[in-house]
C-alpha cells in the first residue's frame, strides 16, 4: 500500500509532498505521542512525564506557566499567584534539572512551549545536559521561538519585534551549528486558531510568519537551507473533519512551493513542511465535559489522516482546570487506540483521491495563498502585525464564529445543543498555594550560595553582546552557568532592547 499515486500524479515524499513527507508515512513509523504537561514545581512535572512515558508516551513537551513565558522570576512581585498555576515554574538551573531528573536526554526528544525566553530554556537545557556528559550536538526537540504569533494572539511577548527577530535568527545559527538536531523554531498556527480564526486563515498567516522568518535569516546571511530543513509548524485540529485533513494537505503543498520557488531552498528537506499537531482547546466545553473526549478523538484521527508528525491529544477536563493524571491518559490512549486499532496506519494518505478531499485542498491552499499575497502586500508578516492587519481578520472571524453560536447557526452539542440540567462530578486538578512558597524559597537560596561575582560578570558581559551584532546564544549560555536566573537574563535584555506594547486593534 507504500506510496500510492493522488489524483494528481503526485506521490507521498515527493515535491510538492501533498500526500505526506515520506513516501511511506506511519507504515513503518508512528507519529510521536506528545502529551503537553507542566503544572506546579519541577519535582510534580517531573512525575508527570516519567507517568506519560511508562504510559506509552514517546516525546516530551513542556508547559511553563506564565511568569517563566514573561521572563519573571518566580519571586518577582508581578509572578504572584501565577506560579505553577498554568505550566512549570522554571527560574534556575537547578529548577531544569530537577524538571529532567531521570530523564535521558540524549535519547527522549523534547518540545519546549516557550518563546520571547525561549534562547533562556535551551541555553538551561543544553547546561542541564552539558552537566550529564551529554553532546548539545545528540540533543533533539523543538523550542517553539514563535514570536511573532505572540503579537498577532497571545501576549507573551517582552521585546519589540526588532530585536525579538534578532535573537530568533540567532537561535537558527547558533543551533544549525551547535545542536544540529535541534529544531529552531515552531511557527505556530495553532494560536492563531485559538484566538478565533479559520482554518484557511490558520494557514495564510502562520506560513506568511514562516516566510518572515527564512527571509530575516536570510538577510542575516543565513543560507535558506541551512535553516529551513529546522523549521517546523504547529497547528490546531478542530472538527470539521474533512476540511482539517485537507487543511493539513494544503499547507505542505504551498510551503514545498514556497521554499523552492520563491525563497530558493534548493535541498527537498527544506521543501517538507513539518509539523506537530494539538487537537482544538477552544472546541472543549464546561458543559457535558465528557462529549470532549468525542471531540478530541474526531481531531486526533483528522490530524493523523492529515499526515502530522507529532500529535498532542487534549484531556476531556481541560475546560474546567489542568488535566488530571487519568484524563491525560485517556488522552494518550485515544492516540493509541487509532494508531494499534484504527488500521489508518496501513494506508499512505488514505483520503487521497477522495473529490471532496482533493477539492477542498486546492480551494484552502488557493485562499491561504491569496492572504499571504495580501500580507506581502502590507509589507510582509511583521509590518502586518505592526499595522494591525493580522489581527483585524483574525478579531472579525472570531466575531463571526460567536455570532453563529449564539443564533443557533453553528450548534455546540451540549452548549446550545442537546444541553441538560444534568451534573457530572468530575475531579479537577488543583495546584496547592503552598507550592508557590516553596519554589520562592528555593529561588532565594538558589541565589544566596552562588558566585554572585561571577553571575554578575556574565550578566554584564550579556548586555555587552546585546549591545552589538555578536550572536547573543554564548552569551546566554555562559550565564546560565554562572548560575543566573530566568529573571535575570530577561531583564538583562530588556535593559538594553526595551519592552513592547501591545497594538491596539478596533
């Protein structure tokens, strides 16, 4: 059943790659099974992911909550309350080794959720390794280092575009010599779709980020194949079945023209659209929590389908609070259900030469197609965010989806559909308040027995780096070992780049 030929002539694992990126997909190796954790301290994240992989899970990806995103320290007055409570709390060194305790590294491939500090978590993870014995260069995994989807939708953003670029293009050359199976970048869809866009805009706008990514390297002096073969994408999964299989298949095909036609990649591996899929956590609902777990096996099999490489499946109680230990292993079951049982995997592209499938996949990448041009037209992806462009459409078509909902246009099963005054006790996860205090005193003695000397010494000669063209990823990694905190190297930055403020769009 390898490689069947589409309607098309074309052939998986070969140019423009519509079928999948290898010819023959998971007939002889499965997606990777990603489970998305992180909540409270280390030591509690830590026992999650040794529970996901006994569990049959074969990646790793971290959750950070929302001060490490900002670049605080988890005893920064602003971090107050919000420690551990959306992801892991990591401050110092000593917080990543003991996220990792146990953990082989050079043999278990991480994604990392992280991007304005997302040079700070892979200068920590390649020290944490370094500290082991192990090679940056036998490190695999992915930071997503996705700023500009901060812009356009979620928020975690501390320096102005300008500087956030250099240091991601600083990350591409730091990694392509350093860590060479480490991928540099996530372009990240899945926020944009979150915030309340359309599939076809999911993939307009998120491919227009990837373009400005590849050519802000390129003005870097970066070769478009030594960077794009690191590149990979992230995107949502919702309902609608039959659109996110084509969804999938359209963005490869327009990404493969893209790189060879009009950006120059010359190698096929620069051509392969890559990407990790996470099902809808905007579909999931508080209402009949339990038709999630409907849901989200209706948007893992669609991504599978679809030919994703890395999959994250979401917990049916992610609506009312993080995912207890048993929700996240239904999660994971669900994927293992499809691919053992399902009998998809025996097939290349099985939908492939379906007429709605070929269809819809021509008509996706022709509009997806037709909003790049628009962005290209205002001056490419960052002067569209800058103007407010992005955002504007994204705004309208979340605007448009609501106003369906509450009609009764779009129906919710269990929302404003099918819905009962039936109640279902479903045990929630909660993060106990006196963990907060325990990682602030940890982060304080962290402190008060380090070489203050030296970690003052690489914060200066930091900010010196900044100040200049010199690539900033040494600079950050010779302070991590001088033992300076997340806080620290942030702000660091933020002395010498400034902060941003956010645009505001009516």
């Amino acid at each position: 059943m390898a490689n069947e030929a589409g309607d098309r002539g074309e052939r998986a694992g070969e140019f423009p790659y519509t079928r999948g990126i290898h010819a023959e997909m998971y007939q002889k190796r499965l997606w990777t099974m990603r489970q998305y954790a992180g909540f409270g301290t280390a030591e509690e994240t830590n026992e999650r992911f040794r529970y996901l992989l006994s569990a049959g899970q074969t990646g790793l990806s971290v959750a950070f909550d929302l001060p490490t995103q900002m670049g605080l320290d988890s005893d920064d007055p602003r971090a107050e309350g919000e420690v551990g409570r959306t992801g892991v709390a990591i401050a110092t060194i000593d917080d990543m080794e003991r996220l990792f305790a146990e953990i082989p590294l050079d043999k278990v491939s991480t994604s990392m959720t992280i991007n304005a500090t997302a040079a700070i978590l892979l200068a920590l993870y390649i020290v944490v390794a370094e500290r082991r014995g192990i090679s940056p260069r036998v490190l695999s995994g992915t930071i997503q280092n996705d700023v500009l989807k901060e812009y356009i939708a979620r928020g975690t953003y501390i320096f102005p575009p300008a500087p956030s670029m250099r240091i991601i293009c600083d990350i591409f050359a730091y990694t392509a010599r350093e860590v060479p199976k480490w991928n540099s970048i996530s372009v990240s869809g899945y926020h944009i779709r979150e915030a309340g866009s359309t599939a076809i805009e999911e993939v307009g706008f998120t491919l227009a980020n990837g373009i400005a990514y590849l050519e802000a390297a390129k003005a870097r002096g970066l070769a478009v194949d030594e960077v794009a073969p690191r590149v990979s994408f992230f995107f949502a999964c919702h309902s609608d079945f039959l659109e996110e299989v084509a969804k999938f298949r359209a963005a490869r095909r327009l990404w493969a023209s893209i790189v060879r036609d009009r950006l120059g990649g010359r190698d096929p591996k620069s051509w392969m659209l890559r990407f990790h899929t996470q099902t809808g956590g905007c579909t999931l609902t508080a209402q009949q929590p339990q038709n999630n777990v409907v849901r989200v096996a209706v948007q893992a099999l669609a991504a599978v389908l679809g030919g994703t490489q890395s999959l994250h499946t979401n917990s049916f109680d992610e609506a009312l609070a993080l995912p207890s230990a048993d929700a996240a292993r239904l999660a994971l079951r669900t994927q293992q259900v499809i691919a053992h049982e399902s009998g998809v995997t025996r097939f290349v592209d099985p939908l492939g030469g379906s007429e709605v499938i070929e269809r819809l996949t021509t008509e996706i990448e022709r509009a997806a197609a037709s909003l790049i041009a628009r962005v290209d037209e205002a001056g490419g992806a960052v002067r569209a965010i800058e103007e407010g462009l992005v955002q504007r459409e994204i705004q309208e078509s979340a605007y448009r989806f609501q106003r369906a909902v509450e009609s009764g246009d779009r129906k919710i099963v269990g929302v404003n559909a099918f819905s009962d005054d039936a109640s279902l006790n479903v045990p929630l996860l909660r993060v106990d308040a006196s963990l907060e205090r325990a990682q602030v005193e940890r982060l304080r003695s962290f402190r008060a027995n380090r070489n203050q000397v030296a970690t003052d010494a690489a914060l200066a000669r930091l900010c010196t780096v900044a100040r200049s063209s010199e690539n900033l990823i040494p600079a950050i990694v010779d302070a991590v070992r001088e033992n300076a905190t997340l806080g620290e190297i942030s702000g660091a930055l933020r002395d010498v780049f400034g902060g941003h403020r956010e645009v505001v769009v009516l």
